[in-house]
C-alpha cells in the first residue's frame, strides 16, 4: 500500500469515527428528553467518556496504518475501539434508566 493510500484511509477512518462518537454522544444526550427527572451529573461523564473512547478507538487505528503496523493489530483495535464505547454506552443507559 502506498503512502498517499495510507493517508487517505487514515483520514476516512478518523473522519468516520469522530461522526460516530459524536452520534453515540448526541443520541445519548437526546435520551433523557423523556426523563421526569433530571438525572445526576456524573451519569453525562459516562456518556462523555465512552465518546473520547469511540475517538481513541478510531484515531489509534489510523497512527496505527500510517506507521505500517500488522493488520491483525489495526484489526484488534478497530474491534476494541467499537466494543468498549458500546459497552459504554450500555453502561450509560442502564444508569439512565435506573436514575431517569
């Protein structure tokens, strides 16, 4: 693979899962509209957190490609950076939905 491939792919998986993490992160905060409640404070950070994840979870894969790592490595983390912000937010709802 080519540098200039390198790049682009790299760019594309960054640009991806910053969209993503700021979908998981805004259709989080637009889940407690239905709340009767207003829900503590530390229960965003979870949201917030599990959104710097998602990014960590797709800007690693891309240092990852343009330094020319094994693709079974970029592959790990590409399935570590989905598994722990779902996991995140999972973690967020059931908060929510005890707190809500």
């Amino acid at each position: 693979m080519s540098a200039t491939l390198r790049w682009i792919a790299a760019i594309g998986l960054i640009l991806v899962g910053v969209g993503l993490a700021l979908l998981l992160v805004f259709g989080g905060a637009f889940s407690t509209v239905a709340c009767l409640e207003i829900p503590p404070d530390w229960i965003y950070y979870i949201l917030l957190g599990s959104g710097l994840i998602a990014i960590a979870g797709t800007a690693l894969p891309a240092v990852m490609l343009i330094r020319k790592a094994k693709p079974v490595r970029i592959v790990l983390i590409v399935i570590l950076g989905i598994i722990l912000p779902c996991t995140g937010y999972g973690i967020y709802l059931a908060f929510l939905g005890n707190n809500c």
